[in-house]
C-alpha cells in the first residue's frame, strides 16, 4: 500500500471516516511551514472529507471576514460514536446560527484532524472480516500481512472461517495473544501461521492449539518463555522459525531453570524437522542438549550467528542429530572441530552465507 492510500478511521470505535491522505494539505509551495507546525500541533488538514461519516455540530464561532461573509467553524464528530475528530473550515454565507453548514451547502475550504483521534485504515475490521467470513465459510488461506487487524477481528474470523488452514499475520501491529487464541481455539485445523514482527504477541496466544498445527513462522517478535510451551503445545510442529528472537527475556537464568528455548525439547516438538534459531544470541548449550534429544527428527537446523554454543553444543549436535542434512552456522564464533564429531563434518551440508 502505498502513502497515498492510506485511509483513516475513527481511533476510538474503528468506524471508518473514509478519510484518504490523498486529499491531505502536504507540504507544497507557500504552506509548507504552515503544514509543519500543524502537524507539531497533532493537526492533519484535509481538503476534502466524506462528510457521510460525521456529525457537524456548528460551534458558532462567528468572526466578520469582509463583505458580510463569516468565518465558519464546524465541529466534526464520528458519526458513529460521537467522538470528537476535528474541525472544518469556510466561509458561510449567511450569519451564523440562522443556516446550518448541511442546509446552505456551505462551501468548506479546509479540514483538520486531531492525530490522535484517528487511526490508519481499520479496513480490516471486525465487521469487516466478518463480512469476508460469512461471504466465504469454506476459506482456507488467508494473508492479512501487514494489516491494521484487531482481536476483535481475529474474533470474527475465528467464529466464521472455521476451515482456515494458512494464516499470514505476519507485522500485524494491533493483534494480542488474545486474538490470536481465538484464532487457534476456533479454526482447529489450522496448520501454517506466520506471527513475525508482530509487536504485541508473546506466543502463549497458541496454548493448547490444535496437533494439526505444523509451521510456525514466528521470527523477530517479542517471544516470551512461556509463548514457547503454548507454541509447541499442539504436538504436531514440523517447522519453527524463531530467528532473531529478543533475548532480553531468555537472560537471568531462566535458560537453566528449563524455561527457555530448551523448551523447544520437552517432547512436544518431537516431529520437528526445521528449526531456524538464527540470531538468537541466547541460544546456550543447555538449550542445544536439550533440543537435540527432544527432537530427533531435525533436517534442518539454523544457528547462524548463534556465538553461545561452546563444545558441548556442537558436541551434543554431533553425536544426537542423526536425522540433520543441514547445519546453518554462519558467523558462530565459537564453532569448533573439537566438538562437531567427524561423521558430522562430512555428512552434513554446511551453509554459509554471506
Ligand atoms: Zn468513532
């Protein structure tokens, strides 16, 4: 979507108020510094709205122009829920008071919006997508990639899309673990779901998700330790992307107390046969150990730039991953022959990237 698509929505009920930052006042010649202390100000300027979506309440701000016309300043509120979104500007024609700004079609010039009481583009919202799940019940893949989505909309779609299969959530910035256990309790034969970059999910949204689950894409967002048990809780996991996982949360020696990444090795992730680690700079020996017992069927392992697996680490891989044909170790500082056995060096393919 580019720029000039986004739209807007009422940041308190989600309605949607069509405004389209096409119709923006943007910088330009003669009103950029104009432009720029409205926006510091938390105002945006429109030159047109759908006034469909307001309620105009005139404020009866009456000052003289010239020529008998009156500065009109008209309150604009969200049809739907009354709050206020900003303000419109004209000239009226006639005194104020006597004409409402509807009846004598007054001729606005300009329109401003509080920044804070809108939303980019709800398009994706509740209602919505429950349009999309009555419309279309046998649904089975849907991508909602970088979608301004809420819980209430996974809500509907877990209530109305019960035959959902792949789901791309990845860089939604407004789902929660909550809707996101809607999503997994209401649609049980979910099988791919990618919550990558998705700031507001920590994993344990999954809990108790249905064994059919098999990928799950979950790189770069804020898992939580215990969003690693709910991930791997279904039992049927074949492939888990966890790369460059925020290690803040996995330091402190939680790693030791069993509740960290070695989770991965409970058993509940016995089938797994990808696993990317990549980036995750708390990824320890005790983790490693732990998840190549657990997982015995791994093909396929990345630990690039992993630098806190020691001997141990690569020793326990050597003698335990019997299943592995690729070992991403790009960039691990402390790989060494010492602990990856022989047959391990010459069986596996190595990758190195650049
Ligand atoms: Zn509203």
């Amino acid at each position: 979507m580019s720029q000039a698509d986004v739209s807007y929505s009422c940041g308190s009920c989600g309605y949607p108020l069509h405004l389209t930052s096409s119709n923006r006042i943007a910088s330009g010649f003669g009103i950029s510094s104009e432009y720029s202390k409205s926006v510091k100000k938390g105002l945006i300027s429109f030159l047109s709205v759908d006034l469909s979506r307001f309620t105009q309440v005139d404020e009866v701000h009456c000052f003289p122009v010239s020529w008998g016309r009156y500065r009109l300043k008209t309150k604009l509120l969200c049809r739907k829920c009354g709050v206020h979104i900003g303000y419109g500007y004209g000239d009226a024609p006639a005194l104020c008071g006597f004409d409402s700004p509807e009846s004598s079609g007054a001729a606005y010039k300009k329109f401003t919006v509080k920044i804070r009481a809108v939303q980019p583009s709800e398009e994706i919202s509740g209602y919505g997508i429950s349009l999309v799940g009555d419309g279309c019940p046998s649904l089975s893949t849907l991508s909602l990639y970088r979608c301004n989505i809420t819980d209430t909309g996974l809500e509907a779609l877990a209530n109305a899309c019960l035959a959902l299969r792949c789901m791309n959530l990845a860089y939604c910035p407004h789902i929660s673990d909550s809707g996101l256990s809607a999503l997994s309790q209401g649609c049980c034969e979910l099988q791919t779901i990618k919550i990558s970059n998705c700031k507001g999910v920590t994993g344990v949204g999954l809990r108790g998700c249905s064994s059919t689950l098999v990928y799950v894409d979950a790189d770069f967002f804020n898992l939580e330790p215990e969003g690693i048990m709910s991930i791997v809780s279904g039992g049927g996991l074949k492939f888990l992307n966890f790369a460059g996982l925020s290690c803040s949360k996995f330091r402190n020696g939680l790693e030791t107390n069993g509740k960290g990444l070695e989770t991965i090795g409970n058993g509940f992730a016995a089938g797994l046969k990808t696993l990317s680690l990549r980036m995750c700079r708390s990824v320890t020996d005790a983790s490693v150990v732990a998840i190549t017992k657990g997982c015995p069927q791994l093909q396929e392992w990345n630990l690039a730039m992993c630098h806190e697996i020691r001997v141990a680490g690569w020793f326990s891989i050597g003698s335990d991953c019997h299943n592995l044909e690729k070992l991403h170790v790009n960039r691990c500082r402390n790989l060494c022959n010492q602990g990856l056995q022989r047959r391990l060096q010459t069986a596996l393919h190595f990758v190195h990237e650049p």
